[in-house]
C-alpha cells in the first residue's frame, strides 16, 4: 500500500508589513525584545480587500496550476478566522480556483491545531482511496490588541497542502501523539475581533501538551529522538520554537541541537504568527532553507492550538522533495513587500473588511471586492 503523504506545498502572506522597530520606537522598548527575546522581525498585515479566502486562493494557485485540478475531490479549510457561522470559506476558495463541482468543502477549527487534523484526516482519506487528492489549506490573520503582549506577534497568511498517495515531498507517518486539556489559554468569543489570552500561562501550557503529546507518540511505538535530523513546531513567535526545541531535548535527557529547529524559523520571523498556517510554514521553511539535503530524514513536527490540543507526529522526507517545493516564488514573495510606518499601521489595524471605496491593494489575483447585503464577493482579476 503506498504510504500518503505531501505531494505539494505553498504558501501566501499579504504585500504589506510592518518593522517590528517601528513598534518598539512608538512603545519606548528596545529593539532588542522583538529581535531576540521573541525572535521576529515583521508582521505581515492584510489589506481590507485581503483576507483568509483571498490568501487560501493565492496560496494554493500554483498547486493547482501545477497538478490540474481533476484529481482533488476535497477542500479541508482550516482557520480560527472564521468569516461566516455557517458557510465553509472553503467554498469560495473552491470557485475561485475553479474546482470540480463533484468536490467537498469543509472548515475546520480549533486554535492553531485544526491544519493538523485536516492533514490526518486527508491522509486516511488518501490511504482509502488513493486516486483522489485533498487539498488542505491553513488560512489565519493573527491580530492582538494594540498595547497587548501579544502585538508583536501578529501576522497573516496561508499554506496549501496537497495530500496524495503521490507523496514527492514526504509521507506521514502512522503513529501520532495526542493531547487534550480543557485551559483558557487563549480564546475568541464570537463578539470579539481579538482574542483574550494569558500569555505566559499559554507557553506553559504549549510547553506542557508537547512533552504530554511525545509520550503518547512514544507510548505509540513513534520514532526514537534521535531517529530525528530536524524538528518543527508551532511557531507563535519564533523564540517560541527554539523554546519547544530545548524542551524536547532535556525531556529527552538530551542537549539542545539548535540546527533541529532554525531553519525552520526563517519565513516565520518574516510573517509572524499566522495561527493554523504557522507549523507548516515553519515546514516550508525548513525544507527550503536547510542547507543539508534532507532527502530520507525524519522530520518531528509539533502543533498546538490553544484550549488545548497538541499532537505529534512525523514526516519522511522523499527523494527530490526540493524539485517539488517553490522556493524562488516564496523568496520573492517575502522580499518585495512594501514596509509601513506606525501610523499606517496603525489605520489598517482599524480597518475592517472592504465596504466600499478602499483603495485596490491585494497583491495577488483574488480579491475581495465589496461586502453587499451581507454577501462577501470575490473576484479573480484575471478572469
Ligand atoms: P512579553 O511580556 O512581551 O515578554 O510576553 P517578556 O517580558 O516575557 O519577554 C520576552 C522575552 O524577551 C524574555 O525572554 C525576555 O528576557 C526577553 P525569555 O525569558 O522568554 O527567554 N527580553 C529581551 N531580550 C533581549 N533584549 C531585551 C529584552 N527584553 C526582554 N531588551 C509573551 C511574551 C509570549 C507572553 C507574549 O508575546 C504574548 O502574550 N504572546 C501571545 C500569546 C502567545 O503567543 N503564546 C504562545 C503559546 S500559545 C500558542 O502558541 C497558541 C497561539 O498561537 C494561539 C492559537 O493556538 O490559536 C497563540
């Protein structure tokens, strides 16, 4: 039987950011908090006319434009940035991509882990009927309160997975490691734009679900830690994932290896924290930063999503995986974005969904053109 796994992978964050300097000269700290005590560098920041559906869109197009769309008969979209109660934001990806009719469209939500239980259930579904492929798609704006401990950790963007029993970049693994608690670490009520969080109670908590999740995985019959050449973690900020890396490590009686863990840290610093889409950046990153060819490794990757849910579990990468990643498209994606300042930032902070009259901004080809009567309407600027 073939083992399914990652037959493709991109990823999409808006045109604009801004500095995490420009920050910390408004707030009075020093550069340095941002820089290396939470490790990141930008946030990336949509335009009214931009959000989880148009940075799906974007994010999964070269997939698509790439392996066709015949095959793939399911869209698992996953987001904590909801758009609408009922409708799935996967059906409007669904169109602007120009799937088969003969498709299923599903959001899923919990936290940052729900991308993870999509690539699971795609796997299983992939391993049944091994003819079809899913597309599963991570979509999120991470948006704190302005003064909060969490601002610097913003950031925006998505990542396209296409599963397949065509695994070119890696199979996924069988065994897993699984964690519930019932904490209120993070969390967004339905009347609120931000979400409410215990910050430093939330990193122990994630600390916490991964040693619980390893157990598990280890209690599975899962790799030994050594079996490991490259870790990747939920990234909230990136410190948090040398964090989780030296964690693992001493919980395995081990000294941290910071090279399991940097490489994967790279796109982060660049975007910021972009929830569900985060570890899989953090696995694009990695399989297109390392310098070592990591064809036959093992790669352990760690999600969480507050509230709480952690799973471990592992990838095999496949021979030539690197012919199958985007890395020049990525690389520029990240360089030709526009930096603005404080009182920019500030006005797209305020700004809600396009009404009417907003400047045309979105950097891609899907756009969000107007909200009327309650109807959310997308277009392709190149159709
Ligand atoms: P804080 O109050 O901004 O920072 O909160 P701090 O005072 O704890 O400092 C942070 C680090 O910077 C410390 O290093 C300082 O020493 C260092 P550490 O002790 O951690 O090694 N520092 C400096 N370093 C160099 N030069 C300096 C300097 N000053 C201080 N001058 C906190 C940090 C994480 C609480 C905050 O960023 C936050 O509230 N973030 C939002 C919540 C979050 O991201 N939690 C992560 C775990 S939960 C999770 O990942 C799930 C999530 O993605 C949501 C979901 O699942 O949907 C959030």
């Amino acid at each position: 039987m073939t083992t399914p796994g990652i037959e493709a992978l991109s990823f999409f964050t808006p045109r604009r950011y801004v500095h995490l300097n420009e920050l910390a000269t408004h707030h009075g700290i020093d550069p340095a908090k941002f820089s290396r005590g939470i490790g990141q560098e930008k946030i990336a920041l949509p335009n009214a006319d931009e959000d989880i559906v148009t940075m799906a869109a974007e994010a999964a197009l070269p997939i698509v434009e790439r392996v066709g769309v015949e095959s793939i008969d399911t869209v698992l979209f996953a987001t904590e940035t909801g758009i609408d109660q009922s409708k799935a934001a996967a059906i409007y990806v669904h169109r602007l991509l120009g799937l088969s009719p003969n498709c299923r469209c599903v959001e899923l939500k919990q936290a940052c882990y729900s991308a993870t239980a999509a690539l699971q259930m795609a796997a299983s579904y992939v391993a049944r009927k091994p003819s079809r492929k899913v597309l599963v798609i991570a979509s999120d704006v991470a948006r704190y309160d302005l003064g909060s401990s969490g601002e610097a950790t913003q950031g925006a963007g998505a990542v396209a997975i296409l599963v397949s029993s065509e695994p070119k970049i890696a199979e996924i693994g069988t065994e897993s490691g699984l964690y519930t608690e019932d904490c209120m670490d993070f969390w967004r009520p339905n009347h609120r734009r931000t979400p409410l969080f215990d910050g430093k109670a939330s990193t122990l908590r994630y600390l916490n679900a991964l040693v619980e999740a390893w157990k598990d995985y280890q209690a599975n019959g899962g790799l030994d830690y050594d079996a490991f050449s490259r870790f990747c973690f939920h990234v909230p900020f990136s410190r948090m994932g040398e964090k989780a890396n030296s964690h693992l490590a001493k919980a395995n009686g081990q000294k941290q290896n910071p090279d399991h863990v940097l490489p994967s840290l790279i796109y982060n610093r660049q975007v910021g924290n972009c929830y569900s889409a985060s570890l899989y950046l953090a696995l694009i990153s990695v399989l297109e930063n390392d310098e070592t060819d990591l064809t036959g490794k093992n790669i352990g990757l760690f999600s969480y999503g507050s509230g709480a849910t952690g799973e471990f579990f592992d990838l095999r990468v496949q021979p030539g995986y690197a012919e199958h990643l985007f890395p020049e498209q990525h690389q520029s994606l990240l360089q030709d974005r526009d930096a603005i300042d404080y009182d920019g930032y500030i006005t797209l902070w305020h700004e809600k969904d396009l009404t009417q009259g907003t400047q045309e901004c979105a950097s891609g080809r899907f756009r969000l053109t107007g909200i009327e009567d309650d109807k959310r309407i997308y277009v392709d600027q190149q159709a």
